[in-house]
C-alpha cells in the first residue's frame, strides 16, 4: 500500500476547523474529490457511511467508506468498504498555540494489481502528495479569511 501524510497549521480554532473536515464539506477544499455524499442517517460519528468520487492523474475512482472511530473535535478515521480501490485514511486536528493543526494521512493501493502498482509510482502518488498539499493550502486560505 501506498502511504500520504501531510499536515498544515491553520490560524484558526479547532471549532471552527473541525465542521469543514467531513465529507459534506470536503468537496469545497479538495478539488480532486469531485462528490461525496453521506448514505447513513448518521454523519458525524463512527459507522457513518459514505459514497465518493475523486479523479487524480486523469483517473475517476468511486468508492464506499465507513467511520471507524469518530472522536469529534479530534480525529475521524475511514476505509473503503467498496469501489474501484482499496483505503484507510484519517484526519485529525490539534489545537496550537496559532490556532491547529490539521493532519491528514491515507494508505491507499489501487486496484488490478501490478498495473495499478505501476501507475501509483509512475504518476498517481506524486499526483495525490500535490492534491493533499494544494487542498490543505486551500483548507488554510478559505478558514483565514
């Protein structure tokens, strides 16, 4: 599996940060995921589900994923639970001194096998680091206003 962590600090309140993180929101930041929709009567909180779509590198993907543990104001964390790819992911925020930080990491490992390990390191994972680090500026621009 292929691994991205990136973080930022962003000169705003947890509060304040932490209700942009979730999937209704996220589509106003990450430009690569192009819908995401909660399918659960529950969003915010562990075992909320969702359908997404991203496209990186040229590629769309759709994919289902769960909350496994939800800690609000904190950390949430997700997998696939179907799709064209397999993942675990997290964000979580930390209060600082500025404001938070906010840190996301993903393992991810594409589908049909060695194709899909070649075109990671040919050009998707690059792609992914850029489209972590230009949404998390983005995620900063928009919470400084």
């Amino acid at each position: 599996m292929a691994k991205i962590e990136k973080s930022i600090e962003i000169e705003a309140p947890v509060e304040e940060v932490w209700p942009v993180v979730h999937w209704d929101r996220v589509t106003e930041w990450m430009d690569f995921i192009k819908n995401a929709e909660y399918t659960s009567e529950k969003h915010h909180e562990k075992g909320a589900t969702a359908h997404v779509i991203s496209e990186v590198a040229g590629q769309e993907t759709e994919f289902d994923t769960e909350y496994t543990d939800y800690v609000e104001n904190e950390r949430k964390s997700w997998r696939t639970t179907g799709g064209d790819m397999t993942a675990f992911g997290e964000v979580s925020v930390e209060p600082t001194e500025e404001g938070t930080k906010v840190n996301l990491s993903m393992d991810y490992e594409l589908p049909y096998s060695i194709l899909g390990k070649i075109m990671d390191k040919l050009k998707v994972s690059k792609e992914m680091e850029k489209e972590y680090e230009t949404a998390l500026e983005k995620l900063k621009d928009m919470l400084e206003q």
